[in-house]
C-alpha cells in the first residue's frame, strides 16, 4: 500500500512539473559554430534526423524530397511557396507525422500536412536570392491556421499545441518550449492578436502580425504600424513616417550609433544601439517586420489558445 501511495505521489509530482514547465523543449542549433541559432532536427515519416530552419513569420513545413522517411502519403496536389528573400519552392503535399528528435521529451505531431518540394528558384526581383535545393527546408511557425498548410507545433499530439515559446536570447540555451503554464509565461506581458483565416484544420487561428508596434529612432517616433515577429528575415524593416533625422549608409541601413527602439504598449519596450552586425532598413511598408534582431534579446511567447503574444527581456 505505501509503496502504491509513493507511486501516486510521484505520478502527481511529474503531472504538476509537466504542468508548469511545459511538454518539451526542443534545441534550437547554428549551422557553425559561433552562428546564429535557426534550426531544429526532425524526422519526417521515418526518415533520417533533418535540419529545419525555424520562421515564426511563414507558416507551414516544407522539406525536400530526399529528407522524407517511408512513412509518408504523397498526393498529386502541388503546393507553391515564396519567401520575402525571393526563394520559392514548388513541389506536392505528403502527409506524414513530425518528430523533434533533439527536443527534450516526447515531442512528435499527428499525422500533417507538409509540403514536399521538388523545385526551388528565385523570383525575377530578387534574382540572387539564397535559395538552393541544397539548403535546409523551413518550418513556419505562424498562427495562422487557414492555409494549406499549418505550423508543426498547432499539431502536436496530445498537450502543448496551445502555443510555445522561442527563447534565443544570447545568454541562455537557445530552445522552443512547447506548450504554455503559468509558470511558463510568469516574467511575460502580453499583446492581443487579430483573428486570422478560418482554419482548415479545426484549430485557433491568429494573425501574428497584428501586434502594433511604435518605432523609434533617437528619440523621434513612427506612427503605430503592424509587426511581423520574424526569426527567418535577417533584415529589420519598418516605415519611418514622420521619422526625418536617421543615419543612412549606401544601402539604406541604419548606421552604426543610433538609439533604436521597438515599443508595444503594454507588452514590450526594445531598445538597441546600433552596430554592424545590425541591419535595420526604414522604408515604406504595409507591415512592419522585427527581423531576428528582436530575439537576441527578448523570449516571444505565441499563444494559439488565447490569441495573443508576449515578451520577456
């Protein structure tokens, strides 16, 4: 009997940590040593560890064809992807379970939706674009459950599709933790998200661009304008408007020395001196986008269940 009553006390122990840490924790990893960290490792159907690339601002996993395992159903439905850098992919959609198999836990999708390519190019305005049947294959991790394809991590099997954490910052382990708890989201404040596109698969579906944001830089101030919370564009973009004292190099970047700020009422409050290892462009824009500048710095919480995103410096 005690031994049955330790059990259960250890049972309920595990299901409370679980609770409040999440399901799992996947690493996010550099390319080299020293590099920015932008992938994770997944098996697609049965087939061999891969790297992903990981783009909260897309949505949707698209892979190469050689990355896919047995265990995968290919349709004759064509898919056709593009990115702000002007690569494009063209291929079919598979379906197939996900695992993250460096993540800490059991972290594995249902079956879903992917997009197999089979043809990448570059669009005519961007010629030179990275794009390259070599490279790794993306995994958009937006909220936006509307499209033909969803984020990997709405379809977890069983908890932790309510939404997870990206957590780059420079001086921790750079990881996703997937699934939200209170003790999760405790040092987070938080920004309301718009409705996205009905979803297709029957889940919440939120435009995680929607959060608007007020840019600044030394002191002078942009009107509000939607942002794009974008680890897959290197680039910072945002429109100035009445914004007139920058710094300007040859190319339209912010030069080095200059107080640039971030701010979401309520929920965030970024600011950065400039440097070169920064590239953060002013110009006309419908929608603003963060870059991955803002995740040196700040853990961005998305929350699929309430519609909402959050950071914590």
């Amino acid at each position: 009997m005690l031994r049955s009553v330790i059990l259960l006390l250890g049972l309920i122990a595990a299901a409370s940590a679980s609770a409040q840490t999440g399901v799992g924790s996947i690493p996010v990893l550099p390319s080299h040593a020293g590099g920015q960290p932008i992938y994770v490792s997944v098996s697609i159907g049965g087939g061999p560890p891969s790297p992903v690339s990981i783009d909260t601002g897309s949505t949707g996993l698209y892979v190469f064809k050689r990355e896919v395992g047995p265990d995968i159903a290919l349709s004759d439905v064509p898919i056709h992807q593009s990115y702000v850098d002007g690569t494009n992919f063209r291929g079919v959609i598979g379906t197939a379970r996900v695992v993250f198999t460096e993540a800490g836990g059991r972290v594995e999708t249902r079956p879903m939706k992917i997009g197999v390519i089979t043809e990448v190019f570059c669009s005519e305005s961007h010629p030179d674009c990275p794009g390259s049947d070599r490279k790794p294959g993306v995994m958009g991790l937006g909220l936006d459950t509307g499209g033909r394809l969803a984020s990997p991590l709405a379809q977890i099997d069983g908890p932790g599709a309510d939404g997870f954490v990206v957590d780059l910052r420079r001086d921790v382990a750079p990881r996703i933790v997937v699934g939200l708890s209170p003790r999760v989201l405790r040092d987070f404040h938080f920004a309301s998200l718009k409705p996205g596109r009905p979803s297709t698969i029957g889940l919440p579906s939120w435009d995680a661009g929607s959060a608007m944001g007020i840019y600044g830089v030394d002191g002078q101030q942009s009107a509000a304008q939607p942002v794009i919370l974008d680890t897959g564009e290197f680039d910072t973009v945002f429109d100035p408007g009445p914004i007139r004292s920058m710094q300007l190099g040859p190319h339209g970047f912010l030069l080095p020395g200059q107080t640039f700020t971030l701010t979401i009422p309520g929920a965030l409050a970024f600011a950065v001196r400039t440097d070169r290892s920064m590239f953060i462009k002013p110009k006309a824009t419908p929608r603003s986008n963060s870059g991955a500048l803002l995740f040196r710095s700040e853990a961005v919480a998305f929350d699929a269940r309430n519609g909402r995103v959050g950071f914590s410096p």
